[in-house]
C-alpha cells in the first residue's frame, strides 16, 4: 500500500529531482511548434494564450 502512495504522491508533487519544464520554440511551420527539454535554453520561447 504505501509503494502506490509513494507513486501518487509523486505525480501529484513532482519528481524530486526537479525535472526541468518542458517549453516550446517556433519549428519550421507554424503548425508544428519545437518542443524543448532544456531548462537552461536561452532561446525565445513561444507564449500560451
């Protein structure tokens, strides 16, 4: 029992290792944004309205 509330409460909290949030960036179309994993990208990143 306490493994599945040990699994719970890291996807409710997060990962402990601080997982770096996913972003976008412009791809080569329009319709196809860039996902990217890096949380020290410098590039401009796409906004969501």
């Amino acid at each position: 029992m306490s493994k599945i509330i040990s699994a719970l409460k890291r996807t409710i909290a997060g990962a402990p290792d601080g997982e770096a949030p996913v972003h976008f960036h412009q791809g080569m179309t329009d319709s196809f944004p860039e996902v990217c994993h890096d949380g020290r990208c410098d590039r401009p990143q796409l906004q969501v309205r």
